[in-house]
C-alpha cells in the first residue's frame, strides 16, 4: 500500500427515496438505480484519459485552425471589399476626369466654334466693306471721269468760242482798218461800206445759233446714246452683299466671262463627244482660238486647261455643281449635316439616320452579324443547318410586311390609266414581276428570257462570295449556289421586258383577290397583303392590277414544285428569299458586301459609276423620312419669289406663240387654246402638318447614331407604311426630288426642289435669277408644251438654221446639215433665252430697283450667269449641238441688247453676224 499511489474506488452514494417504501420491500423497475458498471483496471482508466486528453488537444486545434482559417477569409473579404472599393473610387474618379475632360473638350470647341463665326463674321464685314469701298471708289473715278470730260468738252467749247471771237474781232478790224483807208483815200465810197458790216454781223448770228445747236445736241446726245446709258447704268447698280451674293461672286469670278473671252468662254468639258466625225460633225474645236486642235494656239490652251484645272481643286466643277438632281440633292445634304439643335424631335431623327448612313467605321466594325441575327429571327436558313420555320407564307408576310422585300413579284401602289373618268386619284395595288437578281437577257425569236452563260459565271461567283461572307461551309455552299440559280433561272423564263407586255396587252389587268387566289394558289394573297398593307381592311372582293399575268400563274407552279421537291428544313424558296433580303439590305452592309455587287456589276458591262456615300445616304434619308425633308424644304423655299418668276416667263412665253410662222392656223389655236386653259404655280406638298403632327408620326422611330444596320431596318418599315398611307388617303404623292415640271390636269406645276442654291437664291440678283432659272424654267416650258413644234411651224428650221451658221463662222467650222431634232432643239434654246431676257426686261421696268454682283450691269450679270448653265442635263441635251451658252454671241448680234461687243478679234469675224 505504501508504494506506488493508487486512485481511490469510486463511492456510490445513494439518496434516500422520498417515496414510502412498497410491500415486501423491492422497489419498482422504473426506480431502480442504474447499475453500477465495472470498475476498469487503472491502466486503462490512463490510457483512456490520455485519448481524452489527445482529443481534446486536438479539437483545440482544429477550433484554433477553424479560428485561423476564419480570421484569414474575413481578412480577405476585408482586403477585397477594400481593393473593390478603392476600384470603385479609382473609377468614379476617371469617370470624373474622363466627363471633366469631355466637358472642358466641348467648351473648346465651343470656344473654338464661337471664334470661328466671330471670324467669318469679322471677315464677312470685312469683304462687305471692301466691296463697298471698291463700288465707292468706282463710283467716284467714274464720277470724276464724267466730270474731268465735261470739263474738257467746256474748256475746248471755251476755247474754240475765244479762239472764234478773237479772229472775228482781228478780222473786224482789220475791216475797219481797211475802211477807214478807203474812206481816207476815197471820201466817196463811205456809203458803200454799210452793206459789208451787215454781211458780217449776219454771219455771226448764223455762227452762234450752229454753236448753240451743237452744244444742245451733245447735251442731249449723251445721255440718251445707249453705250451711255449702259455705263451709267453699270455705275449706278446696288451690290449685293449677301453671304449667298459673296459665294455667287466668287464663282463668277472663277468662270469664263463671255464679255473678257468672247472667242471660247462656251467651251465646256459637257458633251464635248456630242460632234464628232463619226457623228457627222467637225472636230470640236478645230479653228478656235485656243483650242489644242488648233496647232497655232496649243500654249494658249495648255494655260486654260490648267486654269480649268485649278478650278476643279478649288471645288467649282460646272458639272458637278449645276447639274440641277445633284443641286438638289447637295441641298438637302446641307440641312441635314447643319446641327440645328432646336428643331424638331423628327428633325433629329432624320439627322441622326443621315449621319449613322455616313459612319463607315461603326458599318465596318458590326460586318455580317447584324444580318446573320436577323436570318435566325426570321426562322434561320439552310445553308447554316439551322431551320426553324417552314410556313412559306409566314415568311414571305414577314419580309413584305417589315422589311419591303419581295422576292417572287413587285408590289406598289398606283393608279389605272384605263379607269374613267381621267381625273380619278383612286389607286390600286399593283403586282408586277419582280427585279430578279440573275442577269437574263430577251430572246426576240422564242419570246422568252433566258440567261447567258458568260454573264452566269461572275453571278455564280457572285453568290458564292456572299455565301462565304455569310459564314456559309465551302463543302455545301456550291450546292445551295446552284440551287439558288436553277431556281431563279425557272422563275426568268416567265418574265418578259415592258415593251413586249405593253404590246401583248398584258399591263393593267384588273381581277379581285378570290379570282388571283385561284390563278396563283401557292401564296395566300389576301393573307400576304393584309400583312403588307397593314392595317387595310382588304377582303376577297377588292381589285388589284396584274402587269403579267402569264408570270404570276407560272410562278406560283414552280414554287409549288420545289416545295414538293425538297423537305422544309432544305428547301431552296428560303435561301431564294432570304438572298432577295439580303439584296434589300445591302446598303446597310459592310464594304465586303458592296464591293462584291460592284464586281458584278462591271463584269455585267455596266459603265455607269457608284455614287459618292453622301449621294445614297441622302436618298436612303429621304426614303424613310419624307415628311420631314418635306417640311424643311417647304419652309427654306422663296414662295413669293419662286411665284414671281414663273409667272413672268409663263407670260413671256405665250407672248412668243404668236411671233411664230405656223404652217396650220389650227394647230395655232389648239396650241394656243391649251396654253390658255394652263395655270402655271409652284407645286407645294399637300400635307400641312405641323411639327407636332410630324413628331407624332415618328414617336416609334428609334435612331442609334452608330447602328445604321437596326435604323435602315426601320426605314424599310416606315417605308411600307407609307405605301399603306399612299392607298389609303387617295391623294397625290409629292415626290421633293423632281426637278423639272409636270403638266396635272389644268396645271403646270413647278417643284420646290427647283428652286435651291446655286441656282436660284430670294437675295441674288434678279439678273441672276432670270438668267439661271429664268432660263431652265423657259425651256422645260417649250419642251414640256411644244414637243412636235418643228412639224408646226416654219421658223424653228430657219432660226435652228440661223444659230448654227453663227457658229460655223465664228468657229470656222466644215458647214453641215442638222437633223430636225438638232434644228428644233437650237431654236428652242435660243427662243428660251430670249423668252426669259424679255421677261427679264419687264420685270425691270416693273421694278427697276435690282441688284448686282461685282459691279456688273443688269444685262451683262443676267448674260454671265446664263453661260454658267452648259452642263445641265435634261432627256434632250443629246440633241443640243453646241454648248447652250455660245447663244450669248448669237443674241449679241442684235446690238441694242448687250452692254458691250462681243467680236472676237478673229479675221474671219470682222463682218457683222446678223440677227436670227
């Protein structure tokens, strides 16, 4: 017991039970303890303590770990909550910086754009005072000039009286000299001497009444002389200081002026093909002064051609400047790049399509993704592998309906010309055969179109490049190609070009939709139609116009034969449709897509050029926003002045009928009967709506800046409500881009977009106007009126005969006969202009406070402007000879009409040309 220590025996302590014991003195089960367990060994009892011991040792660590690990992962969320929350203040502070720099950016330019007016401003003053100085200073040296000559002209008057008097003095006494000679000599003879003074004091009576006539006569004579008066017309004339005057000014000044070149300011690089020896013509040229056919003068031209040269640089090319569609269309090009801020929220839109049409960059970067997203909308397509959708119709609602395609026929509104009465606006649905993107050609013999193989090898390859842009695999695109091609070839066979149908009656056959339903039961019309001319009530019972009837029917058999033929999930009438969109939207595609169908088109043998990006976005811009170039056209044009002018030509124009020598007196009153009945006025849009109205109409229209793929969608869809709108209100369509007029009814209506800078401004001079305007508005008269005048009257063949024998003489030219278009044309330019300078004329007797330009006279600045007008195009420039402005030298030959010669000192024009 003394040795090693021992723990003690556990004691087992039982309470007392509160409960009275029971009978025979065993407690319950329920209250008996527990019993006691074995006792272990004490080696055991150590063991198990030291695992106890083990494990608690070991929890404790795994807790501390747990704790560790804790605190670490809270440590981290802290560092991270920092680091984000230092990201998040690092960023809110760039953001700061970066709208910080944006905002200093913007009040620099702002600065920048507000110093440059102040700058065009101060130089704009600074050129209107110059001119006001110089047209002062010419004022005055002409002023003093008159003054300093009628100083002479007394002074000599003066001295030719004192040099008069002094020799009638010297003679008279020398007389009385003599006299009192004879009188001293011979007393006698001193009454004969009376008859001689009275001779003589009659002689200067009859001397001093001529001198006082010649005096009266050079006062008289001066001012009444005609070169007087154009000089002191010249010198009294009022300088137009207006910044569309200046810009005039500048372009005048850069132009040939008939009066400082009057042997080639009518040559033009226009039509200069239109004589040539193949055409029965001299060569242009040959004989002039000047010209670089003329070996004597091959330095001469050398220096004009880089004059002329030097012009196109400076951005003033005729051609391009004059042409009156291009006039226009750089018209509105400007309102829609000027920032007007405070214009309408439609205004905007417009503007904002423009400029998304014109960011090639943003085009560039989005490429064929935004047409492929579109394909998988639309149900996807075959040659991806992809289709969902099989319902033909359902598509083709779509693409009708959202997207103006139509892949199998055209569809357009218009009216019918075999409908009475005449006058009726009522329009019609019309299905054509549609623009098929297979290059076909007409076959005269088998009256059917058929395709060429030489013209089928860059289409093929055509179609294969737009699959591959596509993301189409090469191993199947070939096959979808040929598909595509063997489809669109069934569909060409059926087509027939316009003057075959128009012969063969096929144009403008009226049926309703049950009877087209039963002709072509392979579309559902009534469904497609309702879907392209939402929201019409159209029913079975409503008339269209058919225009080939022989194609709709056959096209409906081939679609239903490939559909049979093929299973849906391939069918080849989706890849046809979803190519026919893909043409559609082309213009809102990268350069790859463009740059293909250019290809095709020069491999086709087209010659014409693309147009420059401005020329299509204004047109794109002008396709889906008609209202809007509308109303800011209708509120630039000059009403009142546009109004004026044509009032005047039209006047002068019915006053020229009657100078005519006409072959049939009825052809006479006919002539005259329908000019008569004609109301000439400027055609303004029939829609009066405000700018609320207008915002009204394009409240849905969303424009994303730098997304013209999404914005030309919309366009498309904007534009098919607006043939919507065109059936359903039977009114007129404005079309803003004509530039010529039309006759309607009892009108002769003029376009407002004829009346734009440069070719007519309310602050040029009328001279200017007249002879610009003045003059196309003369001329569009006479061919618009007197198509056939040549067969009507006798005078057109003398004067076209006329004119162009001035030309031969001034030109030396090899004498030729023109043909009866040629003649009637000549006459009808060279009556045009003298139609417009008589108008001229009575306005200014009607008004004579006009204006002018660079100090020129009133005839001489309405002549100049006229010779800026060579290059305008029109459907009968081909027949026009020579260039219209050699008509200057023509009119010039009657004296009393320019304000100055116009000889070119040329022997062979030292004789006077006499009047046509």
């Amino acid at each position: 017991m003394s040795g090693t220590p021992t723990n003690p025996e556990p004691q087992l302590s039982v309470q007392p039970s509160s409960h009275p014991e029971p009978e025979g003195g065993l407690q319950p089960p329920s209250l008996l303890q527990p019993p006691v367990p074995p006792q272990d060994p004490p080696h055991t009892t150590q063991i198990q303590q030291t695992q106890i011991q083990q494990t608690q040792i070991h929890q404790t660590q795994i807790q501390q770990t747990q704790i560790q690990q804790t605190q670490i992962q809270q440590t981290q969320i802290q560092q991270t909550q920092i680091h984000q929350t230092q990201i998040q203040q690092t960023q809110i502070q760039q953001t700061q910086i970066h709208q910080t720099q944006i905002q200093q950016t913007q009040i620099q330019q702002t600065q920048i754009h507000q110093t440059q007016i102040q700058q065009t401003q101060i130089q704009q003053t600074q050129i209107q005072q110059t001119q006001i100085h110089q047209t002062q200073i010419q004022q005055t040296q002409i002023q003093q000039t008159q003054i300093h000559q009628t100083q002479i002209q007394q002074t000599q008057i003066q001295q030719t009286q004192i040099q008069q008097t002094q020799i009638h003095q010297t003679q008279i006494n020398q007389t009385q000299i003599h006299q009192t000679q004879i009188q001293e000599s011979n007393p006698g003879l001193q009454h004969q001497v009376k008859p001689v003074w009275k001779n003589h004091s009659r002689r200067l009576l009859l001397f001093g009444f001529f001198l006082c006539a010649f005096i009266l006569g050079l006062i008289y004579y001066k001012p009444h002389n005609p070169q007087h008066r154009r000089t002191n017309q010249e010198s009294k004339v009022t300088p137009c200081l207006s910044p569309a005057c200046q810009w005039a000014s500048a372009r005048l000044s850069s132009s040939a002026d008939p009066f400082m070149q009057p042997c080639d300011y009518f040559l033009s690089s226009c039509g200069s093909d239109r004589l040539s020896p193949g055409g029965r013509g001299r060569l242009r040229g040959q004989g002039i002064p000047g010209h670089p056919q003329n070996p004597k003068e091959e330095t001469a031209w050398t220096t004009r051609r880089r004059q002329s040269a030097e012009r196109d640089d400076r951005g003033l090319r005729e051609e391009e400047t004059l042409d009156r569609k291009t006039v226009l269309l750089q018209y509105l090009r400007g309102i829609l790049e000027s920032n007007h801020s405070a214009g309408s929220a439609a205004e905007q839109k417009a503007r904002g399509f423009f400029h998304s049409c014109l960011d090639n960059r943003s085009i560039e970067t989005a490429g064929a993704e935004p047409f492929l997203t579109l394909i998988q909308k639309l149900g996807g397509w075959a040659v991806s592998g992809q289709r969902n959708r099989t319902d033909l119709n359902s598509t083709l609602s779509l693409l009708m309906r959202d997207y103006a395609t139509f892949p199998f026929f055209n569809l357009y509104v218009g009216k019918d010309p075999n409908e009475t009465p005449p006058g009726s606006t009522k329009r019609y649905i019309q299905i054509d055969q549609p623009d098929l993107l297979i290059p076909i050609e007409w076959n005269s013999r088998t009256l059917k179109s058929q395709a060429n193989t030489q013209t089928l090898r860059p289409f093929l390859a055509s179609c294969q490049r737009y699959l591959a842009l596509l993301g189409a695999p090469p191993s199947s695109s070939m096959l979808h190609v040929w598909t595509f091609i063997s489809l669109s070839s069934e569909l060409a066979v059926a087509a027939a070009p316009l003057q075959h149908r128009l012969a063969s009656g096929r144009l403008y056959e009226r049926v309703t939709l049950r009877e087209l339903q039963t002709k072509a039961p392979a579309i559902d019309w009534l469904s497609c139609l309702r879907a392209a001319f939402h929201p019409l009530p159209l029913t079975e019972d409503d008339h269209v116009l058919l225009h080939n009837s022989l194609y709709i029917q056959q096209m409906s058999r081939i679609i239903s034969k490939w559909l049979k033929k093929h299973e849906p999930s391939t069918s080849p009438v989706q890849t046809f449709m979803v190519l026919n969109l893909l043409h559609t939207l082309m213009p809102a595609l990268d350069s790859r897509f463009s740059d293909t169908e250019n290809n095709l088109s020069v491999a086709l043998g087209h010659t014409e050029g693309v147009a420059p990006r401005w020329k299509r976005c204004v047109l794109e811009t002008e396709r889906g926003f008609h209202s809007v170039l509308t109303h800011l056209l209708r509120e630039r044009t000059a009403h009142r002045e546009a109004e004026e002018i044509i009032e005047n030509i039209f006047s002068s124009f019915k006053s020229k009928l009657h100078e005519l020598n006409w072959t049939d007196p009825k052809s006479f009153q006919s002539v005259m009967k329908k000019v008569q009945s004609l109301t000439p006025r400027l055609l303004t849009t029939n829609e009066t709506s405000t700018e609320a109205v207008i915002d009204q109409l394009f409240s849905e229209v969303t424009v994303d800046t730098h997304g013209f793929f999404s914005n030309y969608v919309q366009l498309l869809s904007m534009w098919q409500r607006r043939q919507s709108q065109l059936l359903a209100e039977q009114v007129e369509a404005d079309d803003i881009l004509a530039v010529t007029p039309i006759l309607l009814g009892e009108e002769l209506l003029f376009p407002m977009g004829m009346f734009v800078p440069p070719l007519f401004h309310p602050s040029y001079p009328r001279a200017m106007n007249y002879g610009v305007m003045g003059f196309l508005l003369a001329k569009d008269i006479l061919h618009l009126i007197l198509p056939d005048i040549s067969s009507q009257s006798d005078t057109v063949m003398a004067v076209g005969e006329c004119v162009w024998g001035h030309y031969l003489t001034v030109t030396e030219g090899a004498a030729f006969s023109l043909s009866a278009a040629q003649q009637q044309e000549l006459w009808l330019q060279y009556s045009a202009l003298k139609i417009t300078l008589q108008a001229y004329r009575q306005s200014l007797r009607n008004d004579p406070s006009d204006t002018s330009i660079s100090g020129l006279s009133h005839t001489r600045l309405f002549l100049t402007s006229f010779s800026q007008l060579n290059c305008d195009s029109d459907p009968y420039r081909e027949f026009m000879p020579l260039e219209s402005s050699f008509l200057i030298t023509v009119v010039c030959a009657e004296s009393d009409l320019c304000p100055a010669g116009l000889q070119c000192p040329n022997q062979t024009q030292q004789h006077s040309l006499h009047t046509c």
